[in-house]
C-alpha cells in the first residue's frame, strides 16, 4: 500500500484526488494539506466524500514522508518550493503548469514569471501515458498537462507524429468554470458566468505553448468559457498533407487509441452523440476524440471532464503507469448519462 499525500487539497483538484484516491486499492491517503483550513474536515469542503473519511487538513509545515505527493497548488508555487517537497516523497506529480514547458523563455511568456527552477525543467515526464507511457514507468517526477491542453493534444498529435497534417493548427477550446478553480473572482461569480460564451483568453492561452510542444506544430488557440461547470471540448482546425483523405485519419486515430485505455474515438455520421461531447464524461477518466474531413482540411474534436482525465484523473493514471499497477485502477468510473 502507497501512502499518499495531496498538497493543496481544498480546491476542486484537490477534491477530485481524494475522490478517486480514497477509492484506490493500493493508496492510503495519508495527509490533505491546507494552509486556510488547517484543523477542519475534508468532507467539510468537499461533502461529496461524507462517510467516505475522517481526514482533516494539516498545514502543509506538517508534512511528514510519503511514497507519492500529489501538488495541486496554485501555478507558480510548486517550482519555488521543489526542492523542499523532494525530500518528502520519492515521486512527485505535479498538477501545476510550472514544469510543463521545457524552455524557460517559453515558460516566461507564456506565464509573466521568470523560472525559478529553469534546471530542473527537463527533470519532469509528461504525465500523459498515450504518448509517454514508457518514460513514465521509470519517472520520479511526473508533469499532468492541462486540461484543454490534454484534450487537443490527444485530438492532434496522432496525425501530427504519423506526418498527415501540416502548417498551423488553431484551436478553438471551450471550458466550464471549474477550470478557474475555487477563487471566485467577479467573472466567476454565478451572476456573472451564467448563460456566458466570453472569449476570456482571444490568443496566447498559456495552453497553446504546452500543444506546440507536445505535437511539434506551431499552434494558436482560443479559450471560452461556457454556462457549465465541468467539461472541456476543443476544435482543432488543420490542414490535411498531399493525398490524406477521412480513411487515413480513421486509420491514424485507430492505429494509436484502439488499445488505449482511456481514449476512445467517436466519430459518427449521424446521433445526438455523433463527435466528442463533454456531457457524458463528467465524472470519468475518459477523453473521447473525433474529427470530420472537408477536402485538404479537417475538424479534430477533444473532449474531457476537466478536473479528472484532464487533472486529478490523468494524474491517478500517470501514477498507476509509474507503479506497475493497472492503468484503470481507481479509474472506473464511466460517466453518467442522463445528466
């Protein structure tokens, strides 16, 4: 049994790790930090896990040793204080963007900050087991991609890596609020985000670094937040190279998730369900990717839910790589419909 602790365990992340980790038959949560609700109860802040643990929140000064530390702390926090969560656990997956990007220039345009660990950038593995499965299995320090970012990752590089689409890919992305996390800031307030489709970020979405360089396309991507509180669901528009018609993309996409766990490609002529839709994945590890083709271009679809495969659930997932355990472990869950 691996013990486990979640540094930043109040926000939606953090709930969702509890969620699925008090489930997991090989974790024993051991510690849930938090500096503001230090001495109150987990299910206190997250009351979807009454009856499920007596845990209480610790100061993170408490921390003892584990055998993996969860970090879902804000963006910018985890890369200050790497060297002090080191020495705590053996592995470490970090659920922030510090050490997604492996150029420190890119991290600093992309994030307003300079890197205050530029060295230990390339000391991190990608935490996402489609692309990296094999590095993942020996890595100490593991990097969750975003959630949109993971959406048009697995929605793009398939073609990109098998050379079947060229020039620029723009992405269209849309996200519910729990995106935001917890902070409620006037533009997430209820009377605020309510029935919205705001274009927050019209270009350079700190995301749209992480998909460049994970399918090795030059990308530009929008974000808009839409009346909903989990779901990610991008468009990735692109151009088709010489001679790739909708059989080689179906093929591409067949060659590289038929046996994956978690990813499954939808792409039907006709159905209510007939491309990607985050709806019925709410609660669940999967990502679902489609596409339609036009000629020389094509539509590619992503969709997840936001705080598992695209955060808390790839997170559970990287880990049971790293372990030797099943990659479904702890990850069941299928989602739900109707919702």
């Amino acid at each position: 049994m691996s013990r486990a602790a979640i540094v930043g365990a109040s926000g939606y992340i953090g709930g969702e790790l509890l969620r699925l980790l008090l489930g997991h038959p090989e974790v024993e949560v051991a510690a849930a930090t938090s500096t503001r609700l230090a001495g109150k109860r987990v299910d206190g802040v997250h009351p979807n896990l009454r009856s499920l643990t007596d845990l209480v929140f610790i100061p993170p000064e408490r921390l003892d040793q584990y055998d993996v530390l969860f970090l879902a702390v804000p963006h910018k926090e985890s890369m200050g204080r790497l060297a002090h969560y080191a020495q705590l656990a053996k592995l470490l997956v970090d659920l922030t963007g510090d050490f997604r990007l492996a150029d420190p220039e890119v991290f600093e345009r992309y994030y307003g900050v300079p890197h205050s660990a530029p060295d230990q950038l390339g000391t991190f593995v990608r935490g996402l087991p489609e692309s990296h499965r094999e590095e993942l299995r020996g890595a100490d320090r593991i990097s969750v991609p975003g959630c949109m970012a993971t959406a048009a990752i697995l929605a793009v590089w398939p073609l990109a890596v098998d050379g079947l689409i060229t020039g620029e890919v723009s992405v269209d992305a849309r996200t519910g609020s729990s995106g935001s996390g917890t902070s409620a800031v006037q533009g997430n307030l209820h009377a605020e985000r309510s029935g919205v489709l705001r274009v927050y970020a019209p270009y350079g979405h700190r995301h749209e670094a992480e998909i460049s360089q994970a399918t090795g396309m030059p990308v530009r991507m929008t974000a808009t937040g839409i009346d909903a509180v989990r779901g990610v669901q991008v468009l990735c528009r692109v151009r088709l190279a010489d001679g790739v018609d909708e059989r080689a993309v179906r093929a591409c996409y067949q060659r590289h998730y038929t046996d994956e766990p978690f990813v499954r490609v939808v792409a039907q002529r006709r159905g209510h369900y007939r491309l990607p839709e985050p709806k019925i994945l709410v609660g669940s590890n999967f990502c679902d990717v489609g596409f339609a083709v036009d000629g020389s271009r094509a539509l590619l679809v992503g969709a997840l839910d936001n705080l598992v495969k695209g955060g808390a659930g790839g997170a559970v997932q990287a880990m049971n790589v790293r372990q030797g355990w099943p990659e479904r472990l702890g990850l069941e869950f299928p989602g739900l419909h109707p919702v």
